[in-house]
C-alpha cells in the first residue's frame, strides 16, 4: 500500500483521532468517580481546617460526619432555605457568585460543634487571584462577628509570593479578627501593608510581594461575607 | 532478520545502560532541562515524575515502533504528538485517581511531559526505526537516565533547602538550635540548573572521552 498518498494519509489521521478519542473518554468516565471522591475528600478537610482540626485523606469523612453536626443553606434576606447537609455540601460558588443578584443566591453554611469548643459557623469563600483562582473557608464564633480561623487555598499563586495565602502563618493571624465594627456594621477586612498584627481587629496583613493576590481575597472576604450580613446580624 | 536474538542481547542491554550514564538525556544531550528544574524542590515530585516520564516514554515508544511502518511520514510527528498527548492524559487522569496530594503539586507539570523534549526526540531517533522490544528498553532506559538526574537534584535541594528528605525531617533540631539555616535559594528554579551543572562537570571529568575537542 502507498503510504504516502493523500488519501491514506487523510484517513490514517481521521481513524487514530477517533481510536484515541475512544480510549481516552473510556479511561475519564472509568475513573471519574474515584476523582470525584478526591475532590469531595479534600473539601472536608478544608472546612475542618477552617475550625483547625487537622484530618488526613483517611479519616476526613468520619471527622466531618462527627463534628460538622448541620449544614444549612441561607438566602441574602437571612432566611433559612434548606437544611440538607448534602445540598449545602454540594453548592457550587463559581455558579452561585456568577448569579448578578445577590437574592437569588444560596448561601452555604457549616456548623461545627464539639466539646469544649462550642459551635462555629464555617463559610465558604472563593474569589480571583492573580493568577487564577482562590478559595478559602472562614469560620466564626457563634456570635457570628468574631473569626475563629480560616483556611485559603489557590490554584496558581506565585510560589514564595500570593501562594503564601495557603500557609498557616499567614491564616492564623485571622483568629479574632472583627468583620463587623463596634457600631455593628458589616466592615469586612481590610488589607494593611506593613503589618496588621496585634490590636488591629478590623484589618489583616497582606502578603509581602503579593499585592493582587492580597487585594483578591480582600475582595473575596468582602463579596462573598456581605452576602451573610442580616443572617450574621439576627444570628447574634 | 530471521534469527533469534536474545532478549538481553549485548546491543540491547546497551539500550538500557548508555542513557544512564555517557549518553544521558540530561547531563549530555542536555534535554527536558525545564521539568529538571521545575520539579525538583522535592523528592516526592520528582520521584513521580520520573515514574510517570518512564510509563509514556517505554509506552510511547513502543506504539510508536508498532505501527512505525505504517506512520504517513508527512504527519509522522503529528501522529507522535497525538500518541504522547493521549498516554500523558491518561497518566494524568490516574494520578488524580490514585494519588491526588501529588498530583496537585505536579498539576500542570504532567501536563507538559507532552512537551518533555526527551520523549518526542527519542520517538523521531529510535521508536521510529526500531523493533518494539529495543524500544521498549530505550525508553526505559532513558527515561532511568532523566529520572536519577532527577532524584540526585531533588535530592540536594530538599535536604540543603527544607532540612527534609521525601517530607521527613533528617536534620536535627540540634544543629537549628546552634544557628544552622535552611538555605532557601536551594528551593529556586536556579539553584536546580547550578546543581545540574555539577552535576555535568562530575561526570565530563571522569569521563573525558564526553569533553569536546574545541
């Protein structure tokens, strides 16, 4: 057979796009559930980091089964919509962010309880970066002003840079922080250079060399906190 | 070509042998220099890396060497690069299966073992001109000669650089106690291709037959 002729050539081509096509969508639907698994996996350990409690791959389903005690989803006005711990596990912010009209959106949220701790309320947050996006969760007091800890992570952050928004030194200063001020407005964080530790309530520290990545999760914990405003408020 | 070879001929085990050492893909082809440097901050990565670059490369090969006689050569180097793409997606796809904590450190690293000049130049210099066993053993081979280079590098650089190996401790408290610092620029991308460089100038000046005559 002439293997240089257009026609072969033309129909080798159509043919081994279709075979790898084939294969390549048999393996994806073959290990689609065990990456879903991961995914929802490390979603636990997330929200739990968010209250520190530290879990492993293994043991985040039965840490989470056994402290994250409710999961109720709130609308805007501060109404309770549903309490199905796994509709509110399963919202996706990217879609409800996307919505224009803060009324419409399902706002998630995560109660922790556990003896001698009490019970913190975890919010999950996601926002852009510079490079792509970032995600946090941000639990608070009961008393629905207070930051009891938070966890962010990102996809792209510059290494060294933005990327320092997923470590602990940069997410344990969060502990105390005030996201409504003393005559009880929502205020957010605002981001400070040059050092927000100590009696700061109201502000954190951005991230040296991190400018947009520190203005993005600003801008994260404002759009998506605002959103809980009356819930927080009535929850107090 | 009728009579037998052996499996493990002489010429067959140099397949194996010469990419480790005075034909390696990094220190004297210098080739897939990029992911040397991006993924050695660490063993682990670097080790899954290497894992992973021997599965698409001895695969890769030996498809390649199957249907080498009835590759178009107009658009053999489409063929391989379809063929590459496919095997380094399904590795992929495993990894976020199997091992998801390292597949997202690699994330868009296994991505570019697609681009990992090694595999698409072993592909056009042996698989298409060779029988599928000797492919085979040429792809793993050279894929054993860019994972040392690989796990030597990680190797350094996590230990000067994280005071870790593999993400246990090996240095001990004591020795931060007296002032011992982790030297952080072991952790930059530069540090990887300065090791390199020692890397090569080790092996040229015990092996001058690889110094060049100019």
């Amino acid at each position: 057979m002439n293997t240089q002729s257009n026609t072969y050539t033309f129909l080798y081509a159509a043919i081994m796009v279709v075979l790898v096509a084939a294969v390549l969508s048999f393996a994806a639907l073959q290990l689609k559930p065990r990456q879903t698994r991961n995914i929802e996996i490390e979603k636990k350990q997330d929200i739990l980091k968010a209250v520190n409690v530290a879990s492993t791959p293994e043991n985040a389903e039965e840490l989470y089964t056994q402290y994250i005690v409710k999961a109720i989803i709130v609308n805007s006005e501060g109404t309770v919509t549903s309490e199905d711990k796994d509709k509110t596990f399963a919202v996706d912010l990217k879609i409800e962010n996307s919505k224009k009209n803060v009324a419409d959106r399902n706002l998630p949220i995560f109660v922790f309880s556990k003896e001698g701790i009490g019970e913190k309320m975890i919010i999950p947050v996601l926002g852009k970066g510079m490079w792509g996006p970032i995600w946090g969760f941000v639990s608070l007091e009961s008393d629905g002003k207070t930051i009891y800890g938070a966890t962010f992570g990102n996809k792209g952050e510059t290494p060294g840079l933005g990327a320092e928004i997923s470590k602990s030194e940069f997410q344990e200063p969060f502990t105390g922080k005030q996201i409504f001020d003393e005559a009880g407005k929502f205020t957010s964080l605002a981001m400070v250079k040059g050092g927000a530790a100590g009696g700061r309530p109201h502000e954190f520290d951005a991230v040296s060399g991190g400018t947009v990545t520190s203005k993005g999760l600003e801008a994260m914990l404002q759009d998506n906190l605002s959103s809980y405003e009356k819930f927080l408020k009535s929850s107090k | 070509m009728s009579d037998k070879e052996p499996l493990f001929s002489a010429k067959n085990r140099k397949l194996l042998k010469n990419p480790l050492g005075s034909d390696n893909p990094i220190t004297v082809q210098v080739l897939g220099i990029c992911s040397a440097l991006a993924v050695t901050a660490k063993l682990e990565p670097a080790v899954v890396m290497s894992l992973s670059v021997m599965a698409v490369l001895a695969l890769a090969n030996v498809i390649i060497s199957l249907i080498r006689n009835t590759i178009p050569s107009r658009i053999r180097i489409i063929v391989q690069l379809v063929i590459v793409a496919a095997l380094v997606i399904v590795v992929d796809q495993i990894l976020k299966a199997f091992a998801y904590e390292v597949s997202k450190q690699l994330s868009v690293f296994v991505g570019l073992i697609i681009t990992n000049c090694i595999i698409m130049g072993r592909l056009e210099a042996f698989a298409l001109g060779n029988k599928p066993w000797p492919a085979f053993l040429d792809g793993i081979g050279n894929a054993a000669g860019y994972g040392w280079i690989l796990i030597v590098i990680a190797f350094f650089r996590e230990l000067l650089g994280s005071g870790t190996l593999y993400g246990f401790k090996v240095i001990p408290q004591a020795f931060y106690d007296m002032g011992y610092q982790n030297n952080g620029l072991m952790i930059l991308p530069p540090m990887a291709l300065i090791t390199v460089g020692i890397i090569i100038w080790v092996q040229r000046s015990r092996n001058k037959s690889l110094i060049e005559s100019n």
